[in-house]
C-alpha cells in the first residue's frame, strides 16, 4: 500500500512485474536499471541463484518528481517465475499499487501466459483483491523472435475481458517499449488517486474474433482467460 | 476516489520520538519501521551508510520468508528476528499485523537490550498507527498536478 510522508514530502509506490519463468522481469529491471538517469534510481537488488534464475525477488528504486511539491518513489519488483516460487510471489505481491504482466509471445509458452495470469488473479485475490483494481498494464514481450503470437492472439488470450488492459509490445533485449510500459502504469496509478480519477489512456478496441495462428498445434492453443 | 494513507508532520513528529527515546536506551544505530510490503513508513537514526528503501524490501522479503517456516512448526510467524554479523547486527520485530521494526546496533550494545527496549517501542508505535487508520486520514491531487510527460526517460 502507497503511503505519503508529509514531513519528508514522499510518495511511495510499489509496483510488480509478474509473469512465468523466463519471460523478461528481471530483464526488463535489468534495463531501466541501465538506462535511468543514476541519480534517479538506487542499486538493483537481485537475489537469484547461481544460474541467474530469481529467486526471491529483482528489486529496483526510482525517484521521480511527478505530483507537485513531492518527490515520488516508485519501488519495481519482480517475482520468481518458477510455477514451485508461489508462496514467494504472494509475499511480493504484498501492498503493490501497480502491476506489470510481463508475457512470453513465443507459441510454445502461451499456455505458461495463462496459466501465470491466473496465477495472478488467484493470489490477488487472496488478498482480497480483485485484478480491476489495480492499475496494470499488458507486456507482450520478445517481439522480436520469429516464433511469435500476432498480438490479436494474444490479445485474446490474455485480454479478452470486460475492462480490458493496456498492452504494449515489448523488446526487453533491446529496450523497446520497456519505458512506455513503465511510464503507463506509473500514470494509470497516479491518477487512481487523482481527484478526477480518470486515466489518460486510449482503451484499445475489443478483440472480438482471435486470429488463427499461422502453424498451430491444437495443444498449443490455450483458453482464453 | 481512492487516497493515499498519510502521515502528517505529527504523526512523524511522535513516531520519531518514540524511536528516538529507544535508540537512545538501547544504544543502537538505526531503527526503521516498515510496512511487509517493504515499504519505509518511517526511520531514526544514522541512515547515511545504507539505502534505506533497499534495506526495507529485503528485510519485508527476509521477514516474510522466516513467517513461512514458523508455520512449517505450527507458529504463526516468529515474533523477533536476529541476525548476527561481525560488527553490526539486525533485530527485527513485528509491531502489527502490517508493520515490521528493524533495528541496526554495533558493539556498543547488546541483543537482550536492544530485544527489551524494542518491546514497548513497538507498542507504542503500533498504538500511533492504529490511531492513524482510525483517523483515516487520506490524500489526493488533482489531476493537473501530475506531469503530464513522461515519468522515466530512456536516456
């Protein structure tokens, strides 16, 4: 949960990349880690294994002057990936204000997609909290390998719903998109608490019809969530 | 409309002397109250060695962690953490249900005076949270007030 100090003048945010094994997090806080102005961010903290897996979680603290007269801090985590971490996302997921899910475009992991994102819903909500009210934005991330999902696949997939989310198409190798996926839900969250509460954002247009893929596999093909 | 929880310049005003009044008896370092998503709800002492808000996360992730195998033995969560090192040492203890204290002291003191002085230190500051979500004091902003470029720059 944000929490204001009016003596230090300090806003916190906690946001969190969520997603399965592999998928980016970690390179995706690798990134902005690199390219944020040093005197605007602290150290990442990564507690991974030996082979670079994450364990616990990739910490990385941003400072930004965004609402007047305060300094912000956006504090970004990810979570272990590994399907066995589960009770280590819970914990991470703790107090977040803000969510970022980072999924995999190649075919083969769609299914790990839905599965993460249920995954998300269900410890959402046993905290008690639903997925529509925290600020979150889709990452469909690794555009740029060849065996990829067309976004109106994965749109079906991921975010066929209701309140549909904001997607970006991400390449966290190079840095593409990695800051407007950050910049959006640092907006869609500051203004959840902004006296008009009206997010500035363009709300995509419904996929009503998914688009076949190009050489599918029956059991490649995941249910929509 | 949603707010953000606040602590007014009283509220940190009593928070820091309750903190202030048990470094002193203690003779500890730093002490940092948290909340157990790792975020810094407020601090007292010589900070200027360490980030405090990376200090925060882990200790949030270690304390959290350390409830996982309380419950492997049937507790609830340990009450109070120690970690030991060569020259500077952790204690950290649960205020409430949402909020950790963490405590830094060298070899000026000692475990058992820092644990027993810690005790009603997180008393007294759980009483002045609990007084705050009582308040229910909340902020918000209007929408003008946030910059409208964007937050992070890829530089």
């Amino acid at each position: 949960m944000s929490i204001i100090n009016y003596a230090s003048r300090e806003i916190q945010f906690k946001i969190v990349y969520y997603g399965p094994a592999l998928c980016g997090k970690t390179t995706n806080l690798a990134y902005i880690h690199q390219r944020v102005n040093p005197q605007n961010r602290g150290d990442l903290v990564s507690l991974a294994t030996a082979a670079d897996r994450t364990l616990f979680f990739d910490f990385l603290p941003l400072n930004a002057v965004v609402i007047k007269g305060f300094v912000t801090k956006f504090q970004l985590y990810t979570v272990p990936g590994q399907v066995i971490y589960n009770a280590t996302r819970q914990l991470v997921l703790r107090s977040c204000d803000g969510l970022v899910f980072v999924a995999d475009s190649q075919w083969e992991k769609m299914e790990e997609n839905v599965e993460s994102f249920k995954n998300l819903v269900d410890n959402l909500a046993r905290q008690n909290v639903a997925i529509d009210d925290v600020p979150c934005v889709l990452e469909y991330n690794k555009r740029d390998l060849p065996n990829i999902a067309p976004i109106n696949y994965m749109e079906y997939v991921l975010n066929n719903r209701k309140k549909r989310l904001q997607s970006f198409e991400v390449m966290s190798s190079t840095g593409q998109n990695v800051f407007a996926t950050l910049n959006a839900v640092s907006q869609i969250l500051l203004h959840k608490f902004s006296k008009q509460s009206e997010v500035p954002q363009t709300t995509p247009a419904p996929v009503a019809i998914p688009v076949e893929p190009p050489t599918p596999t029956p059991e490649r093909r995941s249910a929509p969530v | 409309m949603n707010s953000i929880p606040v602590l007014t310049v009283k509220d940190v005003a009593m928070l820091d002397g309750v903190l202030g009044d048990f470094l002193k008896k203690a003779e500890a370092d730093l002490t940092v109250v948290i909340d157990r998503g790792g975020n810094v709800i407020s601090r007292f002492g010589d900070s200027s060695v360490m980030d405090v808000t990376i200090f925060a996360a882990l200790a949030a992730g270690s304390f959290a962690a350390t409830c996982e195998l309380a419950r492997r033995i049937g507790e609830i969560e340990f009450n109070a953490l120690y970690h030991q090192g060569n020259g500077s040492h952790m204690f950290m203890n649960s205020v409430d249900d949402d909020t950790i204290m963490i405590t830094v002291f060298g070899a000026d003191t000692n475990v058992g005076l820092v644990r027993y002085y810690s005790i009603a230190a997180a008393q007294s500051v759980a009483a002045i949270l609990k007084s705050l979500r009582h308040a229910g004091h909340g902020f918000t902003f209007d929408a003008s007030d946030i910059s409208a470029a964007p937050i992070f720059a890829d530089s």
